[in-house]
C-alpha cells in the first residue's frame, strides 16, 4: 500500500493511468472476431485468435481484429494477445474501457466513425512498431490515462486514404507513453487537432503534422511541435 501510494506520487500530474499490463482471468481462443453490439464485459479475459492473424506490418482488414464494435458499442475490461492482427475496429462510435494489448500487431484500434466522439478509458498498448490508434473516420477520439510503451505513434490520423479528410480530432490527457515517438500525428491540411493535457511523454514528442491525401501517397511531413494551433499541448512532462 505505502508502494502504491509513492508510485503515484512520482508520476505525477499522469497518475491515473497503470502501468503495467494487468493479470489476465484466463484464455479464450477465437477463430473470428468477435462482434460487439451494446457493451461486451470480458472480465480480464485474455482474448486470442486461433489459429493466429497476425502478420505484423503486413495490411490486414477487419476480419483480422478481435472485436469488431458496432456504432455505440462499449468493450471493457479485456487483454488482447498476440495471435490477432488488427485489434478493435470501431464501425461507429464505441468506447473502450480498461483494454490492453500485451504485444499489438498490425494496431491496437481503428476507429471508423463518420462523426461523433470515440472514448479510450485507461487501458495500454505494448510493442505497436508503428501506431497505436489508427483514426481513419471523423470527429474526435478521447484517450484518457492510457498507458503506451514501445511504440511508434500514439494515435495517427489516416494519411492517405481513399477519401481522406477530416477535421479529426484527437485529446490526450492523463496518460503516460514511453519508448515511443509522438502522441500525435495529424493532417493539419484537413483541419486535424490534437489537445494534450496532463501527460508524459519521455522525450516531450507531442504532435507531427502531415499533408494527407487521398490518393495512396507517402503523406509529406510538414512539422512538429505545438503550435498552439493544431497542435496545442498544456503540462507534457518528461519525467514518466
Ligand atoms: C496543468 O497543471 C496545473 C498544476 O497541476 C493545473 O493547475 C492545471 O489545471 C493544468 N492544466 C490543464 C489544462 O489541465
């Protein structure tokens, strides 16, 4: 208990958010995504596909997530393993509740709403070698105390999809990311924003801003930074 309570302490405005992946209830092996309408509560089940998905950078689809979430839908409480590729696809709006990759393939969720706000609730991701949180739809996504460690992008709006576009909007506040490059990486030739709040980050990588397109192109990186704009960052610490 006095352990806890100093490991609070010294992290500090991000407090809320844990750190460490949570003990699992089990397995459960799946040879589908699981569909998810209204709220699904797994209890800290570890959820696995079998046979196995993941062919980690490789572009996979949604039939190759663990949970495919319908618009509204609400997913608590699960650990996603390492045998599927694509995570969570939100169709619509959805919320996640204390969900946690123990080692993410492809990414950890794609969210696919036309407009609406999207909501992370602690939880964490490991190991994403590119993106956590794919943004490919519109409107915001609200992560809050989440934990991300060995990553390369927190969240990224989409770069170069077939009808590309935005705004979309990104929060982050309360959260921790380590070993990892920016929170954020936005198209701010599509009115993109990315609010940060209360967060650490281990080197202070807030936001790299893009030129998107919609025609398959590499994005043109075109900066980095807050600029109190698109990009706009309130206590980032780098003590994490
Ligand atoms: C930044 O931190 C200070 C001190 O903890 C706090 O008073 C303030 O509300 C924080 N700002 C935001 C935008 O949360």
């Amino acid at each position: 208990m006095k352990h806890a309570t100093v490991l609070a302490f010294v992290s500090g405005a991000a407090a809320a958010a844990t750190t460490t992946l949570p003990a699992s209830a089990g397995v459960t092996s799946e040879p589908t995504a699981i569909p998810v309408s209204g709220e699904h509560d797994g209890g800290m089940m570890r959820y696995e596909r079998e046979p196995a998905v993941c062919q980690e950078q490789t572009e996979t689809g949604e039939d190759d997530a663990m949970f495919i979430l319908e618009d509204g839908a609400t997913l608590s409480n699960v650990i996603i393993g390492t045998s599927q590729a694509e995570g969570v696809h939100c169709r619509g709006t959805c919320t996640l509740n204390n969900v946690w990759w123990a080692d993410v393939c492809e990414d950890a969720a794609t969210f696919k709403q036309e407009s609406g706000t999207s909501y992370i609730n602690g939880g964490g991701a490991f190991h994403a070698d590119d993106k956590v949180f794919q943004f490919n739809g519109r409107g915001t996504v609200v992560i809050s105390d989440f934990y991300a460690n060995d990553y390369g992008k927190v969240v990224r709006s989409c770069g170069n999809c077939d009808d590309n576009g935005g705004p979309r909007n990104v929060v982050i506040e309360d959260s921790v990311a380590v070993d990892g490059g920016v929170l954020c990486g936005i198209n701010t030739n599509y009115g993109d924003t990315c609010q940060i709040s209360n967060t650490c980050q281990d080197d202070g990588k807030s936001c790299d801003m893009y030129e998107g397109n919609a025609d398959g192109d590499e994005p043109t990186k075109i900066g980095s930074g807050p600029d109190g704009e698109s990009c706009i960052v309130t206590n980032l610490t780098e003590d994490c």
